[in-house]
C-alpha cells in the first residue's frame, strides 16, 4: 500500500500517511506558467495498491484536473489498483436537473474519475448520497456523526441538547446525530427567496433555554447558517453551536460567523481553511485523518468499512 498526495489538502495527506506509519510518494506536481498541471511519479509504484489523496475543493476545476492526471500517471505506472480519495467531493451539490436544460455535474465528475482509471472512491459525507450510484466502481462514502457525538459527549456533557437540522433535507442527517447524544430534534423550514440567500421562516420544535445542536454536512457563504442561529436565538435558544462536514467558507464567510449569535463553529479538515480561520476564536477544527487512516488500512486488509460506524 501506498499514499500519493494531491496539492489541495497536503496537511491532511501527512497526517494520514503518518497514521498509517507510510511515507507518501514521491512526486512532482507543479503548474506551469498557462496553468497546465504536470504530474510525475518519482519512485517505483508497479503492482500496488495507491491510495491518492484530493479533495475538489477550491480552486475546483484545477484540483479535479490534478486528480485525474495523478490517477492517469498512476495507472501508467502500472498500479495494481487506484483508489481515489476524496474528502471533499466537489460538484456534488449539481446531483439533478434543477432547470430544463442544465448538466448533472456530479454524474460527469463521477464519469471521469471512474475512465481515468480509479478502482474505487473514498469519499467523506457526500452532499446527497444517491451520488455513490453515479459511479460503476465501489464508493466508500464515509461519515463524521461518530466524530461529532465524541466532542458533543465530552464538551457539552452537562447541557440540555436538541439538534437542529437546518433545513427538510438534512433530518436524516441530524436525526443520527441526535440518537448517539440523546438529544431532542427541531427542524428550521426556511425559504430561499432568490440564490445565494435564505431566510428563516419557521422552527418545528421547542427550544427555548436549550443549547441548539445545528448540523450540516457544508457551509458556504454561511448565510443559511448564520440567519438559523440567529432565529433560534430570537426563540430563546441559550446557546447555538454548529456542526460542519465541509467548510468552504467562500467570500466573506468567516467574518459572517465571527459576528453571528453562533458560539461555536466547529469543522472538519476535509478543505484546508488555515488561512481562512486564523485569529477566529469561533471556529475550532477536528481532524478526519484518524477516521480516513482506518478507513484506508481496511480497505488495504480487505475488511468491512461500515463496520466503523456500528
């Protein structure tokens, strides 16, 4: 087994390959100067089993790209069998035809990782799960509710919990959240008036003096969030702390929660945000690379990955 790491997450790669107690490949992955990306492995991969790490997040078009000419590169060095890891799987918001003439993005996305040569997915809480069926090779779609419930159970232990989910389509999503803590569900109907903006509508659920529990699997520009804490506030919520798979925090969106009714924001590392959130006391970041490390070395084994989340 052995680890190739792409350029948009290379903290996380390391700490997974360390992990795994593996050093990462040897590689050149550069850009020259019209913005072609240039992948070259410098060590001997012939009949193993590789492991390349990529999120997709932004700059999206060139991390995709990267990670299907490292996948190509890998495959023509005669690899026993490529699995692509991906932490953050772009795109995976564009999974249907939302107008009469529009692409499904995932599902191209989906077909190329699948022809450059990938033998099976990786992936972390994907934005709608029928994307696993996009693919015609093995999708491992990992989640991080357990993750989650760990530093809920030790940091808000002595507190009266309900989840909230932020909209209709994520119940299921913090309905598992809440069954690990024991904790009530709420759920926030609101209303998109126009793309890129929300407003909440409505809560279904008691939550007045509780400490809210709002889970996500992304955050951009932070305005559906931010207006939820804002609401529950208003409701008399004593406390709002949130939960989120993939921060990608476009724009302006750190500052929107640095000034929000939110106490916590509390991230994964699936999309490297240092920059992003350096002096912001309110957003605190929890390593996936454990979880993906196992789930990585199982795969390596052939043994059961579900296993990790009963």
């Amino acid at each position: 087994m052995k680890i190739l790491s792409g350029t948009s997450n290379p903290k996380l790669s390391k700490n997974i390959s360390k992990q795994l107690r593996l050093k990462l490949i040897n590689s050149n992955i550069k850009s020259f100067a019209d913005g072609e990306i240039y992948v070259e492995i410098n060590e001997n991969i012939r009949g193993n089993s590789v492991f390349v790490i990529q999120s997709t997040c932004t700059p999206a078009n060139d991390n995709l790209m990267e990670l299907l000419l490292c996948i190509d590169a890998l495959r023509r060095s005669s690899a026993k069998n490529i699995t692509a890891v991906i932490p953050y799987f772009g795109y995976a918001r564009q999974d249907r035809k939302v107008a009469p003439r529009t692409s499904i993005s995932a599902k191209v996305v989906s077909n190329l990782i699948t022809n450059a040569g990938a033998n099976r997915v990786v992936t972390v809480d994907l934005h709608a799960g029928q994307i696993q069926g996009f693919f015609d090779i093995p999708v491992d779609n990992l989640y991080t509710t357990p993750l989650f419930a760990r530093y809920i159970k030790k940091k808000l232990k002595n507190k009266k919990l309900i989840c909230v989910s932020p909209d209709v389509g994520g119940v299921q999503r913090t309905r598992g959240l809440a069954q690990k803590i024991k904790a009530d569900l709420a759920i926030i109907d609101k209303r998109r008036p126009s793309p890129g903006k929300s407003e909440v509508m409505n809560i279904i659920g008691d939550v007045k003096g509780r400490t809210c529990i709002i889970v996500d699997d992304i955050i951009d520009s932070g305005g559906t969030i931010v207006n939820a804490a804002k609401a529950l506030k208003s409701k008399g919520a004593s406390d709002v702390y949130v939960f989120i798979t993939h921060a990608v925090l476009s724009n302006n969106a750190a500052d929107k929660i640095k000034k929000s009714h939110i106490k916590k924001l509390i991230i994964t590392d699936s999309i490297d945000n240092t920059n992003k959130i350096r002096n912001n006391k309110k957003i605190e970041v929890l390593s996936i690379s454990p979880l993906m490390a196992e789930a990585i070395k199982r795969i390596s084994n052939s043994t059961s990955v579900s296993d990790l989340f009963n």
